[in-house]
C-alpha cells in the first residue's frame, strides 16, 4: 500500500469514528470510485469513495436500507453493508464491479464471486446504453448551457467506458482470469471532451463519429457475454 492510499485510509478511519461514532474494526473495504479512479479528476471534481462497513455496525439500524450516501465540500462516500456489497456484485452492478476488480484499493474486501455472464451482459448493456440515451437528452432536448453539454459529455464517456469495462471483464472471468484491469480512461474522455468542442457539442456530429465505435464494442462485448 503507497503513502498516499494509507493517508487516505488513515483520514477516512477518522472521518467514519467522528462523524458515525465507529471504530476502524467496522471498516471492511475502502474504494476509490469515480474520476479518481477513471484518471479525469479536474479541479471540480469531488473525491469519491466507496466505503463498505460491517453488517453489525449501528449505523444500520437507524437507515431504511443499507445504502447511505454522505456528501460534503469535496468528498462523496457510498457506504454500504457487506450484505447489500454482495447483493450488488451478484448483479453485476457497476459500481460494485468497479471497487471488487481494483488491484489496489485504499483497503481490500477479499471475497470470492462467481459472475454470471448473461447477468453481466444485462447489466453493462442497459447501463451502457442508457449514458448514450442520456448524451443525446442533453445535447438536443435540454436547455443548452455549460453544465448540460459537460454532463452529455461525460454521458458519453461513460456509455463507452463502460462497454470496454465490460470487454475487460468478461474476457477476465473466462479467458484471461490473471489480467489486471486498468481503469484510467483519461486519454477516452479528453478526446471525447476536445471533439465536442470542436463541433460545439452537436448531438448529431457527435453521433456521428462515436456510434460507430460504440456499436463496435457493443458487439465485441456480446460475443464474450451471450445471452444464455
């Protein structure tokens, strides 16, 4: 673990006593989540962190499920019980995938999972395609202004990144079971980020040039992941 994720550890730990009453033993596994870990953190950008705490901890038993988000100048954690982690990477859910599949978190839950390829096609598919729907909805039909065209953008980035994540792990839990995967898509949103530029953010330009690639991956990806 480098000095810079211990840190993080160290004043997450804190962040958790002061602010939830738990001790560190309650701290399962802590996971950089977000542009941190997609390697586009700008100047606006919050620090996000997935947090999995232990069922047992009391903070479960004021909260209606076991999902709570804490927000504040900056920092955005996703706390979650054990249970509900699990529950989530048996439906191969994005952001679960995303902190189970980090080669080195700010603290590792070690657990075994047997992904079900007909369920991680559903997933990434649906979630993939709906960041495309959604670029569209902002750069045609909402009120164009700066904050609309960068969330487009970033809708975008991610109804691509996403398709690749699913190449990535399919090909891992079948063929390449020993690859790292790496998460950093940074050189993917600038390209996409200084096109839309470029075209003054017109859905139709960039339609153009990135369904084309979207649908390549798309059919990449559902050869490794059939249906049944």
């Amino acid at each position: 673990m480098n000095v810079f994720i211990n840190k993080d550890l160290i004043l997450l730990n804190h962040l958790i006593y002061f602010q939830f009453k738990l001790h560190s033993g309650y701290i399962l596994g802590v996971y950089q989540w977000g542009s941190m870990l997609y390697g586009n953190v700008n100047k606006n950008s919050d620090l996000d962190y997935v947090i999995i705490l232990d069922d047992n901890a009391k903070i479960w038993n004021n909260l209606d499920n076991e999902h709570y988000q804490y927000e504040s100048e900056n920092l955005d954690l996703h706390i979650i019980s054990e249970t509900y982690y699990k529950s989530l990477l048996k439906k191969c859910d994005i952001m679960a995938m995303e902190c189970y599949f980090q080669e080195n978190p700010v603290k590792s839950l070690n657990l075994e999972i047997n992904f079900e390829l007909k369920q991680l096609r559903h997933s990434i598919s649906s979630t993939s395609n709906n960041s495309y729907v959604k670029c569209k909805k902002k750069l045609t039909i909402e009120e164009q202004n700066e904050q609309n065209q960068y969330i487009g953008v970033k809708s975008l980035f991610h109804s691509i990144r996403i398709m690749i994540l699913g190449i990535n792990i399919a090909k891992k839990i079948t063929i390449e079971k020993d690859n790292v995967l790496d998460f950093n898509s940074n050189n993917l949103f600038k390209e996409i980020l200084e096109f839309s530029k470029n075209v003054n953010y017109k859905w139709e330009n960039l339609h153009e040039k990135y369904k084309p690639i979207f649908n390549k991956y798309s059919t990449e990806f559902k050869k490794l992941a059939p249906k049944s």
